[in-house]
C-alpha cells in the first residue's frame, strides 16, 4: 500500500468511523488497558479510580485530571485522587522540567491531598512521594527533587512488594532520571527487569508496555521493545499516546512503515495539540526516509497552517521547529533551509530555547552549505547564545546537544572557508560527543546525524574511504535512513568498493519502493544498479 497522502486521508477517515467509542468514555466503549490500583475511597468510586490510573500510565493529561477531580468530587475523603492529580500536571516526565504552572498546581494538589487524608498509610506514602517532588521547588533545583522522588518511590515499592502500582511507578521514576550519558543503560535495564516481571502477571497493564517501551528507546537495546511496542496500542487503543509509543521502537529500527501507521493513527484519536504535533514530528521523519516528501509536505502544510497552537508545552514547540527543519535538510535543500523562519511569530520561543536551536542549526548548516556565510555566521552565534542560556538555567543535558549544533554550523563554515582541517576537527568533535549520549524521547533522532554529516563532509573533501566508516558507523546508531543509504553508497563507489555500493544503493531503491517523489539520490542509485 502507498504510504503518501491518500493513505492519510484513508486513515483519518477510518479512525473517525469508531471516533464515538472515544467520546462514550463512560459507557463501556473506552479500552485503556485494565489497571487496579488498590484504594480505600468509597466503593462508588472504584471503577473511576482505576479509569484515572490507566489514563495517568497513558500519558492523557487532561483527560487524567479530570477524572481524577471528578473522584474527589464524589468521595471528598479520597485523598489518592489528589495525588493522582498531582501526577498528572506534571505531564511527561521525559519533557522535564516542569512549568512554574505545573508546579504551582501540583503543589496545590499535594495540599488537597494532605487535607482530604486517607484511610491507610500506604496511601499517605504515596502522597508523600510525590510531595518529594514539589518540595521546595523554588529553592532547589529539579534534578534534586526528580532524584529525591525517584529515591521515594524506590522506598515505597520495597515497603509494600506486592503492590505492583509501585513497582511500576518507581520504574517510570528511574527512567526518567537516567542519565542520557550513561551508556550501560543501567537505570533504564533496572526499570526493564521490574517491568518485565510485572508483563508477565499483567499482559494487559498499559504503563507496563508503555514504559517499556521508554526502557529501550536507545538503539543498543531496542529489539528487547519489540514486543511491547507491538503490544501496546491494542492494550490501550482509546488512548492517542499508546498509539503513538510503539514508534519510538519502530524509529530506533528504521521500520519506518510501522512508525508511519503508529503516529497516522495517534494524530486522528487526539484529542489535543500535545498528542498531534508529537505525533506529526514522528510522521514527518517516517516519510521522509521512505522518500514521500509530497507526504512528508502535507504534514508541514498541516502545522504551519495552526496559528495558535492550544498546548505550550515542550514537545509542540520541538515539532514546530524540527518538522520544517527536517523537511529541508533531509532532501538537501540548502535554500529552503535558508529561509526557515520560526513560526507562529508570536509563540513563546523563548520559553524554549532548545527547540528554537533545532531550526537554527539547520538554517546555520543551510546557509554554510549553500554559500550564505552571513547567515550561517549570525546563525553560529545565536546557538552560542542558547547554549549559554542553558548553561545557566542549569539544563545541561540541553547545552550540550545546542553545543554539538553549534559545532556543526562552524565546521560547514570552516569548509566554506577552506579550512578543510578545522572543519574536520570541528565536525569529528560534534559526532564523538553525539555518540557519548542519547536523543532526547521528545524526538525520533537528531535533525541529521552528526556522524553522518562527517561522513558528507568527507566526501566533500576527497576522502571516499572514510567517509564509508563514518556513514557505516551512522547506520548502527541510525539505521535505515535514506541519506545513510545514499552517503554510504556514494562512499563505497568512489573508493571502489563496488559490491558493498550496490548493496547499499539496492537497499536505497527497497527502501523509497513506494516513494511518491524521484529524489536525486534515488535517481542515482538506480542509475548505477542498472549499469552491467
């Protein structure tokens, strides 16, 4: 089937035909999976706790609060309802940190919480967990709170070890706090083992399967997600996010037709801006890399076309940004990417810096690519400014993938001014550094890979041999790309190796079989295959 814009339209449609089974949430017609947390509110609530939880494991935070706010109503004294509220305003733990806002209402929550008390001291460990987190939030800073709640939730689950909420919630708490520079992975696999044991007893629990999923979104180890991602979007198919997750494991191996109808449906079941634009990131890069870029254009026409969006937070703003830079730097535009401006005008850039350094970086290495020195020069030095930004609002992690940006803008510069060896050295420094840590979960993969754009760089500069090792090293952190097809293939030929060329160059034509453009990197590729 033809992955471009018909099937779009195919699948929107399909997905509003059972659209009414999301709007009768209460009417036996919603699937999020079955939870049981275990509570001392009134019996009459039970039903609607649990509903809460599993919304609160799939990441649908207004529809969270809500059911959460409406226990509370209906049994004042459940004070777990207040916690799970205080839980879900602080939205995607892998999108910390929070708001001033979030914070704020969190805080008021834990309060509500305290106040409303509970009928047994498991229930107040939980409430003091998650106050852990909001403590002296305006004193202290938010990599000490996250820790300190990880720590709480660690307590709470070896306090009460058959109470498999905590388990899970302590697990979702060490993946959240792993280091994306640390390369043994070693809170993420704690998190796995615990949640694996858990699958085993609950095949159908959604914050199984879904942190799962966030266990092994690193492309050392995601086969080991496999199954949960094929698992996951029919344990909870109501949900937009559950949808969208098995994607992340899809993208770390370069299925991109998977990936495709993960984020197709995740952006027809939404219900908010958050869930769309997150979803429309990863359907971008999917198409993308098949070569639809008539579909790759719809979904940027569909963005560009919001003026408003409803949500600020993190992950719209990385979309708004990433989206139009992707689309240009992946088919080699150098002028589109030019002219990438930071759209809507009026959206709260600034809260954002680190989304904004996306489509900086890519109108810097536009502009140096293309000879627009200028630019690329102004470009260089605003992503010094938001690296230093960072720096000092202490998000480190942040700083360094601006920094590693910034070190590409300058070493296109370097090539476009002759200084082949500093461009080099600037270009290796950016790739090394890239590989010593993680993408982000927000994003399907870098704008273009560091180690990739090595690989360009040197064949920029004559050295066909190299940049093979370079582009083959790309492709085990960032497989199936069609640029690392391309790159690779072009390496291999002019340094002769003409059986690994037209492996990689076959493997080009398989992957764009179904491409609704002829790009020239396509063109080429079927050039040198039809030779004798």
């Amino acid at each position: 089937m033809r992955l471009g814009l018909p099937s779009l339209a195919t699948v929107v449609i399909g997905l509003v035909a059972v659209a009414p089974g999301l709007a009768q949430q209460h009417a036996g017609h919603e699937k999020l999976g079955q939870v049981n947390f275990a509570n001392t509110c009134s019996p009459a609530v039970q039903a609607d706790l649990n509903r809460a939880v599993a919304l609160l494991h799939s990441f649908w935070w207004g529809a969270t609060i809500k059911a959460f706010n409406e226990v509370a109503q209906k049994d004042p004294s459940c004070g777990i309802a207040h916690w799970g509220a205080a839980m879900a305003v602080l939205e995607n733990p892998f999108g910390w940190p929070p708001s001033p806002k979030m914070l704020s209402d969190g805080t008021a929550a834990v309060g509500r919480a305290r106040a409303a008390g509970a009928k047994s001291q498991r229930e107040l460990d939980y409430i003091a967990a998650v106050e852990t987190f909001y403590k002296d939030h305006d004193k202290a800073d938010h990599r000490s709170r996250a820790v300190a709640y990880e720590k709480a939730m660690e307590q709470l689950s070896a306090r009460y070890p058959n109470d498999r909420e905590a388990a899970i919630f302590y697990a979702l708490a060490l993946n959240a706090t792993a280091l994306a520079t640390d390369k043994t992975y070693a809170q993420q696999l704690k998190a796995a083992g615990i949640l694996e044991a858990s699958f085993r007893e609950q095949p159908d629990h959604p914050g199984v399967a879904h942190y799962l999923i966030h266990s092994y979104d690193y492309p050392a180890i995601a086969e080991k997600g496999l199954g949960a991602a094929r698992r996951y979007a029919t344990i909870a198919p109501s949900a937009p996010h559950a949808q969208h997750m098995p994607s992340h494991i899809f993208t770390r191996r370069g299925y991109w037709e998977d990936s495709i109808r993960s984020n197709l449906a995740s952006a027809a079941a939404a219900d908010n801006d958050f869930d769309r634009f997150h979803a429309w990131d990863y359907l971008a890069y999917g198409y993308l890399q098949l070569g639809q870029d008539r579909a790759a254009r719809g979904v940027l026409d569909q963005i560009l076309s919001i003026e408003k969006p409803n949500v600020l937070n993190f992950a719209t703003a990385f979309a708004l940004a990433a989206i139009p830079s992707r689309y240009a730097l992946e088919r080699g535009q150098w002028a589109d990417a030019v002219a990438l401006a930071l759209r809507p005008g009026d959206f709260p850039w600034a809260r954002f810096p680190q989304a904004e350094a996306l489509l900086i970086f890519s109108r810097g290495v536009g502009a140096a690519r293309g000879g627009n020195l200028a630019q690329a020069r102004d470009d260089h030095a605003r992503l010094a400014a938001l690296r230093d930004g960072l720096l000092a609002a202490k998000v480190g992690y942040w700083a360094d993938q601006v920094d590693i940006q910034r070190l590409l803008v300058a070493g296109w510069i370097a090539r476009a001014e002759g200084r082949n060896d500093d461009a080099l050295q600037l270009v290796r420094a950016a790739a090394d550094r890239e590989d010593a840590t993680e993408k982000h979960p927000v994003t399907p993969g870098p704008i273009v890979p560091a180690r990739e754009l090595l690989g360009e760089l040197l064949l920029d500069l004559g050295g066909p041999a190299e940049a093979l090792r370079e582009f083959e090293a790309s492709q085990q952190r960032e497989p199936n790309r069609l640029r690392g097809y391309h790159g690779a293939a072009r390496a291999a030929e002019l340094s002769g190796d003409i059986v690994k060329a037209r492996i990689q160059y076959s493997q080009l034509v398989a992957l764009t079989a179904q491409a609704d453009s002829e790009r020239p990197e396509v063109t080429q590729a079927k050039a040198f295959l039809a030779k004798p």
